[in-house]
C-alpha cells in the first residue's frame, strides 16, 4: 500500500465516524422532534380535554345555582301566600270570635248543631261551646226550642243537653254522643280549616287583583 494511501486511512475512519456521528445525531434530531411534537400534541388535547372539563363544570355550578334561585325564589312565593291567607284567617276568626251572641249569632248555631246532628245519625247529643256561646245555649228554654227545631229539621225525636265542660274556639260547635264515641266538629276553626284551599284561592285573588291594578 502506498505511503499516502495509508497516511488518508486515519482521515477517512475520523471522517466516516464524523459522517456516522452526524447520521446518529440527525436520527436522534428527528426523534426527540417526533417525542416533542407528540409530548406537544398530548399537552394540547390535555388542555382541550380540561377547557372542556371546566367548561361543563361551570355550567354545573351555573345550573345548581339557577335551581337554587329558583327554590328560593318559589319559597318565597309560597311562604309570601301562605302568610297573606294566615294574616287574613286570623282576622277572621277575630272577628268571628267578637261577634254579639245575638238571634242572628243564635240561628247560626243552631244550623252548625243541625248539620252535627244530621252526619252524625244519632238522635241524642251534648254540645260542647266555649263559655260564651255555653251561657247563651245553657238556657233551659233555648235548649228546648233548639230540641224542636232539631226534630222538625230531621223528622224525629232529638233530645239535646250542653256540656259543663266549654272547649277553646273562636265559636260553633263540637256535636257529640252521649257516650263521646262519635264527634263532629263544627267550630269556626274546623269549618275555615276544612275551606282552607277554598279561601286561600279567594284570598290570593283578592290581594294579586288589587295588587295589579
């Protein structure tokens, strides 16, 4: 082998080793750029994928917090009425319970003891009544006549006596057996509690009427 042909062997194995080197280094160029672009890729769907999360987060939150408005908002509307309907039942079992123990206050009685009397079936009762309206009916004479018109109203024989015992109303009437195993309870507060949709409905129309005009 000629002298200069082995002198270039050095230069030809540093220039293939740098030509190799280079290739290495490019090949490892070309991948750590595919694992960025991918780690890039991976990073891009992962904030996608979080917008996302957050966004149907928030409009969790958003709609939790419009139901609770919207509870909130319908308590207040029912509280509100159904303060309106106690405020006015109150007034009205007020004014019931002041009302003169007159002829007019009398009749009225005497219809609530027939109504009694009639769901009742049974021919012989004691009325309990708060003190006032016990002193108006404890009269011997006013029990007969009520006894009368009892027997006239339902075509046959009833026999009536008032209780000693008086029992808290605003007024009416508790109408019972003798031996206290059947009740019917016509008090002004039986009756309003039994009308009570009745008189809500008329009291919120009333108010909602006066309200918008």
């Amino acid at each position: 082998m000629p002298q200069e042909e082995f002198s270039s062997i050095p230069e030809q194995i540093h220039a293939e080793a740098v030509r190799q080197s280079q290739q290495q280094l490019e090949r490892a160029r070309r991948v750590a750029e595919r694992h960025v672009a991918a780690a890039r890729a991976k990073v891009e769907d992962m904030e996608q994928e979080l917008q996302q999360e957050l966004g149907l987060l928030l409009k969790h939150e958003v709609d939790r917090a419009l139901a609770r408005a919207e509870m909130e908002a319908r308590n207040r509307k029912l509280s509100f009425r159904e303060s309106i309907y106690q405020e006015a039942a109150n007034d009205a079992i007020a004014r019931l319970a002041s009302l003169p123990r007159d002829e007019a206050y009398a009749a009225t009685i005497t219809r609530l003891v027939l109504e009694g009397v009639r769901e009742l079936g049974i021919s012989q009762v004691r009325l309990h009544l708060n003190p006032r309206d016990a002193s108006l009916f404890g009269e011997p004479d006013r029990t007969a006549k009520l006894a009368e018109f009892l027997t006239r109203g339902l075509d046959k024989k009833v026999s009536v006596e008032v209780s000693p015992e008086a029992i808290e109303c605003a007024g009416g009437v508790v109408v019972r057996s003798l031996d206290g195993r059947l009740s019917y309870y016509n008090t002004f507060e039986e009756i309003l509690s039994r009308r009570k949709d009745e008189v809500r409905i008329e009291v919120e129309r009333k108010v909602f009427e006066e309200e918008d005009g």
